[in-house]
C-alpha cells in the first residue's frame, strides 16, 4: 500500500467531523486533533505501512480501531467517582510514554526490565489512562487506585484456548475485553497455571490483547515460543515485548533470550 492510498484511508476511517487531520510532508506524519480539546494523536505513516507489510490489512483494521477509540476516550470527560469498579492496570512496554502530550505525569508502577504497569479508566470502547491531575480533580489516593485496580483485574473471566506442540502446551487468553495482556499480574491466576505446568512455566505478553501460558519441557519448546511471541508481536495494534517470560523459584518473571539452537538465557528483572 503506498502513502498516498494509505493517508486516504486514514482520512476517511479518522476524520467524524469533530476533528481536524494534517498532514506533515517534511516528517512523513499525520496529526488527528480533536477540534473541542485541541488533543490528538500523530501517527507515523512509515511505521503504519511497516505494520501492513508484517500484518497485513487486518492489522492496519485493528489499528485504526484502537486509534478510534483513543480519540473518542480524549473527548470524553469522565470521572473516576462512581466508577470505582472500572479502574484496571494496563501492562505497557517500558518506552511507553510516561506523560501525556500536555506534560501530565501517568500514574504508573515498576514491573519487568521489559514492561510496566499503568493505570486506566474504562470507558466501554475506550480507556483512559489516570494521569496526576486527574486523580487530584477527583480526590482520590494513588495507592487506593492500584488496590482497585487490581481487586478489578482479579474478577474478570478468563478462558483459555489450548495447543499443543511437540509435547509442549500453550494456553491462549484472548477475551477481547483490553485486559489479556493485565492479566499477566493476577495473582490466583499465575497460581493455577503454575499447578498445571509439567514442565517450566512462561508467560508472554507480545502485545495488550493476548497473554500466552507455555508449559515447557523440552528444548523445541523455547523455539516455538520464541516464534509464536514475535508472530503475535509484530500483529499488534499495541504491542508490548517480544521477549517471553520464565517465573523463578520465588515466582518472579525473568525475560527470556531464546538463541537458535542454543540454551535459552534469563535476564534478571529491573527492581
């Protein structure tokens, strides 16, 4: 897909008559703004028609729709009294921005070398993610929105879809809700897969709408994880990390780096 026929698209799936699109030849880059609060989005056009290239339509489709639904959460204006039960944590890759556009500071948390944890109103199609100043207009404590985020996280369903491949098993979670990857922090969760696993435990988080359980015991396994996380890594609307993860003996997640034909290695978490 060329740049012209992809800025169109952009064009006509982006622009709902409340917002204001440029297009910037100089940096190759579109600027969506909502007309309202002046808040937007720019988008890399070199980097979109990247994703098509290793995704295809489909990822162009699912990227669109994300971008959609940022802008929407943007325009909205809620609140979090009220909505106690719709906080969530959301896992980010560690380059995810650490402040809005305007400066604002996200709420966020330490988690892997890899990732780290951020906090979000759900609002249906859309998320927003809690910032400094929003949790001061509505008079709540940063520690008390990490507790309900998680007791959140811990009540939602999660089912599995199963595989297996050469005696290694793979547990799928894909609830398209926009937790999958979160659920990576659930406790009881982890517990559970840890009683099923014959072999060594990993977890993968390529990006937010798919979390992936391996039950490693043989060496093939490492190399069809090391496979499966980059395929889902570079079909992501929101990707995470193509690295996968092993729990230790006190269960804390190290990063694999999986060589060919070579013994998988560990790297120890960021504190």
């Amino acid at each position: 897909m060329d740049r012209a026929e992809l800025i169109k698209i952009l064009e006509q799936r982006l622009n709902t008559g409340d917002r204001t699109i440029r297009f910037d030849h100089k940096k190759e880059t579109l600027r969506i703004d909502q007309t309202e609060s002046g808040k937007g989005v720019t988008l890399s056009i070199a980097e979109l028609q990247q994703r098509i290239q290793e995704g295809g339509r489909d990822a162009l489709d699912q990227t669109l729709i994300a971008i959609d639904r940022g802008l929407k959460a943007m325009a909205a204006s809620p609140h979090l009294k009220g909505k106690e039960n719709q906080i969530f944590p959301v896992i980010r890759s560690v380059s995810f921005p650490e402040r809005t556009r305007d400066g604002h500071l996200l709420i966020s948390k330490e988690h892997t070398a890899e990732t780290k944890i951020f906090y979000a109103l759900d609002l249906g199609h859309a998320c927003r993610l809690i910032d400094e100043p929003f949790l001061a207009q509505e008079g709540m404590d940063k520690q008390a929105i990490m507790e309900l985020a998680m007791f959140n996280l811990s009540a939602l369903p999660t089912t599995f879809k199963k595989d297996v491949v050469r005696h290694n098993t793979f547990y799928f979670v894909s609830m398209n809700d926009g937790y999958e990857a979160s659920r990576i922090l659930n406790r009881k969760l982890i517990g559970t897969m840890r009683t099923k696993a014959k072999g060594d435990l990993t977890v993968a988080v390529p990006h937010q709408d798919v979390l992936i359980f391996g039950d490693i015991v043989n060496p093939e396994g490492y190399d069809i994880l090391a496979q499966m996380t980059m395929k889902f890594y570079t079909a992501g609307s929101l990707r995470i990390t193509m690295l996968p993860f092993i729990f230790d003996d006190k269960g804390a997640l190290e990063p694999i780096f999986i060589m060919a034909n070579k013994r998988p290695m560990t790297g120890k978490p960021k504190k």
